[in-house]
C-alpha cells in the first residue's frame, strides 16, 4: 500500500527494537509509523534473556516492569546451556555453561553493584506480547501497521515521507 502522509518517525520492524523505540516515541506523544511486514508475530522463543540494562531502559516505560514481572520465568530455567551439535545426537550433550556459578543468589548480588535491576528471563514472543500490549494502552494515534513491507522511503526536509 502506498502512503503518503508524513511522520515524524519511521520504525521498520515490530520486534523488541522496533516495539521498544514505539513505546519511547509514544511516551513523549512523538508522531510516528511503525511497519512489519509480518502479519503475525512468530512465537518461536528467539530470545529469552532480558539483561540488567534492557531492564533499565524498560524501568522508564510506566507500568512495563510490572508487565514483564508478572511474566518472567524462573531463573533456573535458563541458568544452564547444554550444548551439543544434533538435537537427536546419540552422544548427546558435549558442553554445558552455567551462567550462575557459583550459585544464584550470589551471582544475583554481583550483579546488584552495577545495576538497579536484575536480569529476567522471558521468551521473545512473551516480550513482544507485552510491549504490544503496553503499545496499545498508552494514548495516542500513532499506528503500527502490519503485513506492510518498506520498498521506499523518501525523506523530506523535516519529516519522513513514505
């Protein structure tokens, strides 16, 4: 579809990136247009690891900590990564990494010097899931807009044409 309004912001891609940089936008009544040219967003778990400074970027987005809060997931279940080269490989796993050693609660308070927040674990399609919703109860018209895919894009002096 062609459009040719202008908008101050244009953002291609409705990922974490994408989403996260509508939500700024939005919070600052910013005119923007997001596209994806998705039509659906994958539920394929692509990332699961929110660390300590996508928390604290996430912290200045009213009410989106307490979002992702009541989404995470335990700990323990990203605290090991087993490694190996098949997923039906009879030798099984060669490697594994602990990313708390030497055990949680002390790796959680090493991390606690440099940040105010902790890292998380959510699944990619849990955080865009909720930085969607978020997307949708904050005031504004801004639009997001799907199955649209960029082709081009010709800037103006002080707006982005599409």
């Amino acid at each position: 579809m062609l459009y040719r309004k202008t908008h101050d912001f244009l953002i291609i891609g409705a990922g974490p990136v994408g989403l996260t940089t509508a939500l700024f936008l939005k919070k600052f009544n910013i005119d923007f247009l997001l596209l994806e040219k998705k039509s659906l967003f994958s539920t394929h778990p692509s990332a699961h690891y929110l660390n300590m400074r996508t928390m604290e970027v996430f912290s200045e987005i009213d009410g989106l900590i307490e979002k992702i809060e009541n989404r995470i997931e335990n700990r323990e279940f990203f605290r090991y990564y087993r490694y190996c080269r098949r997923l039906f490989d009879k030798n099984g796993v060669f490697a594994i990494s602990d990313h708390f050693k030497p055990n949680i609660d002390e790796k959680l308070r090493e991390l606690a010097k440099f940040s105010f927040r902790s890292p998380v674990h959510l699944p990619q399609f849990s955080l865009l899931e909720v930085l969607i919703e978020k997307l949708s109860e904050m005031k504004g018209n801004q639009q997001v807009l799907l199955e649209e895919e960029v082709e081009d894009i010709r800037p103006s002096k002080e707006k982005v044409c599409e």
